[in-house]
C-alpha cells in the first residue's frame, strides 16, 4: 500500500469495484464451466496454471508471470483461446500494478486482440476499461478518452448499465482533469441518472454525488459541494468496504477548516471518524486522527492532539505502515520540541530514524524487485525473438533441402545465415548477461547509499541531542542571571545533569560501530602511525572522514570551533603529516 493508499488507488480505481468482481466471476466460470467433468487435478494445463496465476498475482507477481508464460508456450491446440486471452490481460494487470506502464499496455492490446479473435469482444469492456486507466495515468488524455468510449459502445451493445456508469464517469474524470468543467458536469450527471435506474447498487449513486462535490469544489463553488456531500451523505448504504459516508464527512471538514470553522469541522471528522470505525478502514481512520490533532492544536489543546496522535501511531504501528509512523512521529516531536521536552524529542527523533532507514530498505526492495519483474519481461521477449530466429533459421534449411541438388549457392548462403543468427543469438545473449551485471551493480550501489545515509542520521542525531541540551542549559543559566529567585544550588544540579549527558559516550559507540562498518580499519592506521593519540581525536577524525565542515563538528561535539582548530593543529605534529599536504586530503587517504 502507497503508503496511506493502495499504491494505485484512484477515483477511476474506486469505480471498477463490480468490474473486478464479474471478471473474477467470469474467469471462475471459465476454469470449472468449460471443462466442468473431472476434479481440479484432471483439468487441462492451462486452466489449471491460470487458477494458480489468478491465487499468487498480489503476493506473488514474478510467480504469477512466470505461470502466465507456461501457458503461452502451451501449444495452441491444447489450451482454450480464452484461457491464453485471460492469461495475457492478467500479465498487463501485475505490471500495471509494478508501475510499469508500457509494458502493461503491450500485453492488455494483446489481449483485447486475443478476446476480438476469440469472438468473445463484448468481454473486453473492462479491459478497455483497464487500458484507459494506464493511458489516465500517464496523462494520456486523448488515449484514454478514446478507450472509455470503446468501453462504452461494448457495455451499450450489451445493456450492461453497470459498465455503462464506469464509463461514463471515468469520461467526466478526465474533462474534469482538462478543465472541461461544464462537459465534465453533464457527463456526471449522466452517471447519476444511470445509477438512479440501479436502485439495488445504492452506493454508485453516493459515488456520483461525490464526483458531483469533488467537480464544484474544483470550481471554486463550495457551497454547492457540500450540498452534494451532503446528498451522498443521505444515501443507505449497507454494503460494507465503501466509507462513502465518512470521506464525504472528511471533506466537508476540510473546506469548513479552510474557512476557518473550526467547530463545524470537529463535528464532521467526529462523524467520520464513527464511520470508519464502524467499517474499519485503517488508512481512513489514520487521515481522520491526523485531521483531529492539527485542529486541537488550533484550539490550542494539545493534550487531544497529542492523544489523537498516539492513538494513530499505535494503530499504524499495528498495520505496521512504516511511512504513516513516521508522519506521526515527526508531528508529535514538532509538539515535545515546543514544550522543551527533550527526552521525548530525544526518543521520538530516534525511532524515525529507525523507520527511515527500514523504509529506504523497503523501497530499495521494491526497486530490485521492479527490475526483477522487468528483467524477466525482457528475458520472455527476447526468448521470442530467437524463437522467431530459430523457426526462420528452420524453414529457410527444410526449403534448402528441396533445392539441394540443383542450388548449393544457397546452401552456402544458408550456412553464412546460420552464422549471423547465431552471432545475434550470442550477442543478445551477452548483453543480457551485462544487463544483470549492471542492475547487481545498482543493487550494491543503492546498499551502500543506504549505509552512508544511516551513518549521516546518526551524527545528526548527536548534532540534534546536544543542541538541545545546550540550549536547555543556555536557558537555565539566563534565567539565573535574570532572576534572583531562582536557586542556583538548583540551577548547577540540572546543569550538571546536562553536562553529564552530554559526557556520555553511548551514543558515540553506536556511531563507532556503524563508522567501522562503511570504513573497516580507519581507526587501526591511524593508531599504528600515533599509538599515542587520544578518544577524542579518533572521533575528531572521523568526523573529518565523513567530510564535516568544522562548523558542523563543533556542534556535534558541543566545542568551539577555535577549538577544534586547535585539536586538528595538533594532529598534525602527532601524526607528521607533510606541509605540503592538508589534514583533510591526509585523512582521505587513509
């Protein structure tokens, strides 16, 4: 999920909800109704293989398309056109979901082709459907528009008003993008009417509403959105997964907050947050409390905003959504910062660093697993292409033999093409093998970016700490000299207390260890050319090796910078390094 949302949620998402459902339906009758004597083991091949691939395309997606190409290299007369049609739109739907446009689009034309072939076209109106959506989302307007009209004639010629609506909707979708307000109300509009004549799917009629709402706002006309949020909002709708009611409550809350209402929208994200609770929707619910903390900060109650924070963070925690954690976290450290609490910033600051890092891995994952699924789709079109060689290679020897006797011209020239196909064959060969070498390469690239990045958190980290605490202890002592009050007995225990903070070295062993790992043997050299030197001037050159500014070191290790000036005149007689050569280049080096 991105990260808050499915990765690829959108409005036109939102309305395939019965598309998805008929054709899994589809595609069940299509594995068990067509071959409907035997058990599960006894059907063919490919319907079999295609069941597994329809289990293992979320979890799995470089399974499910290595189970999709079994069945296009079944033979032709030993599998269902159908099957090989469905096997193909399914590949598109995987890497639609990889972000992996292009490719997408290839294998869902493929299919639409394969479903025309087959004679059975009016199926193809969710995937034309399904093609629109990948030319909507790279802003392919023109495109898309083109393929929802398609749609529309097939749902038309079939009377499928369901499939209707989601056409005609997604065409409002995209005049609504372009600006095209007033095409763009008629078209949904006309959505409404159709699903006013499907009174058994209430919660197309909420959907329509809402764009209804979404198209106003856009404009400008507020007023008239909440009308229509609220006109959703009337609608009964039992079916459960939706939240209609709950996200037109949140935005009707967020145009009251934009005018400043603040009481008004209270009541609507209350309103909300009951339905999402009710129909549990973790993204929803995790929106709504963010939403409910940044206006008790207005109201300047920070222990409910607080509260509502915590209560997100524990249950994005649950939902283990690494992303929403940090967000929170980082919004109640900007509220522990204002108060002064420096333990709790201190605490906060290091779990998001430790979510930063688990995220950057996460991400580097899905990386190499994007280039996994486009490796593998450029291995299977390149195993075509010297498919296509072979057979070309094949028939041009079977009709060398016809012609043998009389032709050995040709023969020559057969054998001098055998050569060149194979010569291609390797070199295609070659290149793929210096493509994995180069995405090995990136792979240990980004591992040693993440590293790097980790490292720098940690001095950040230190930075951090102690600014806090020196600034803690700057307003204690201003506050003695400004007070007399104050009990300076009180004022040297919390200073020292401080002082002994900043002291400590743990956080230092942690940075140690981490050093040691991106620069193995650092500290060694630097020992057996000065056994004498000192803890602080091993840290004082570390920090040089990640390349600090004297500024910066200064900060981290709470000195001045006229000191640290010093330290490093220092090294330079202990560790005899040459006039001519400057400490930073001397540290590189090592």
């Amino acid at each position: 999920m991105d990260n808050c949302t499915c990765k690829r949620v959108n409005n036109c998402r939102t309305l395939l909800s019965i598309a998805m459902h008929r054709i899994k339906v589809a595609l069940l009758f299509l594995i068990i109704g067509l071959y409907c004597t035997g058990t599960a083991q006894e059907l063919p091949e490919g319907n079999r293989l295609l069941a597994q691939m329809i289990q293992t395309q979320t979890t799995e997606p470089v399974t499910a398309i290595k189970l999709g190409f079994q069945i296009l290299d079944i033979p032709v007369d030993e599998v269902h056109d159908t099957v090989r049609a469905y096997a193909v739109n399914l590949i598109g739907g995987i890497l639609d979901r990889q972000g992996l446009q292009a490719q997408s689009l290839r294998f869902y034309l493929q299919a639409l082709e394969m479903l025309t072939a087959a004679g059975v076209r009016e199926r193809a109106g969710y995937l034309l459907i399904d093609i629109g959506n990948t030319y909507y989302h790279t802003k392919a307007y023109g495109l898309a528009a083109e393929k929802y009209q398609a749609a529309r004639e097939v749902f038309t010629s079939r009377g499928d008003l369901g499939g209707i609506y989601t056409s005609v909707n997604n065409l409002g979708l995209i005049q609504r993008e372009q600006n095209r307000f007033e095409t763009a109300k008629s078209l949904f509009f006309e959505g409404l009417s159709i699903a006013r004549r499907l009174p058994d799917i209430p919660f197309l009629r909420a959907h329509s509403y809402g764009y209804l709402g979404d198209l106003y706002k856009k404009m400008g006309f507020q007023d008239s959105a909440i009308v229509y949020y609220d006109s959703a909002m009337t609608i009964k709708i039992t079916q459960k997964g939706n939240n209609l009611i709950g996200l037109n409550q949140l935005k009707v809350a967020e145009i009251l907050l934009d005018r400043g209402d603040l009481n008004g929208a209270e009541k609507h994200l209350k309103l909300a947050e009951a339905d999402f609770l009710a129909d549990f929707n973790i993204y929803n619910i995790l929106k709504v409390y963010q939403q409910l903390s940044g206006l008790y900060q207005q109201l300047l109650d920070e222990a409910k905003a607080v509260s509502y924070l915590k209560s997100a963070l524990l249950i994005a925690e649950r939902g283990d959504i690494v992303a929403e954690q940090i967000t929170i976290l980082s919004k109640l450290v900007e509220i522990y910062r204002k108060n002064g609490n420096v333990n709790l910033v201190n605490e906060n600051l290091q779990k998001v660093s430790e979510l930063q890092e688990r995220l950057y891995r996460e991400d580097v994952d899905a990386v190499i697993n994007k280039l996994d699924v486009q490796h593998l789709i450029d291995e299977y079109f390149q195993e075509l292409k010297v498919k296509e060689m072979e057979v070309d290679r094949a028939n041009l020897e079977r009709n060398g033999l016809f012609v043998f006797s009389g032709l050995s011209l040709l023969v020559i020239w057969l054998f001098w093409k055998k050569y060149r196909l194979k010569k291609q064959y390797f070199e295609q060969l070659m290149a793929t093998k210096e493509e994995q070498h180069n995405r090995e390469l990136e792979i240990n690239r980004l591992k040693e970016e993440m590293s790097q990045r980790e490292l720098m958190m940690m001095a950040t980290n230190l930075q951090t700490q102690n600014d806090l605490l020196n600034d803690l202890k700057k307003q204690l002592l201003d506050s003695k000299k400004a007070e007399g009050s104050v009990n300076p007995g009180t004022v040297r225990k919390v200073v020292s207390s401080i002082d002994e903070i900043l002291d400590k070295d743990a956080s230092w062993k942690q940075f140690e260890e981490q050093f040691v790992k991106i620069h193995p043997g650092f500290f060694k050299k630097l020992i057996d050319n000065c056994p004498s030197i000192s803890a602080t001037e091993l840290k004082l050159c570390a920090y040089h090796k990640m390349n600090l500014e004297t500024k910066e070191i200064a900060s981290i290790t709470s000195l001045s910078v006229r000191s640290i000036q010093t330290f490093r005149y220092r090294l330079r007689k202990k560790l005899q390094i040459p006039a001519e050569s400057t400490f930073q280049a001397f540290i590189n080096s090592l």
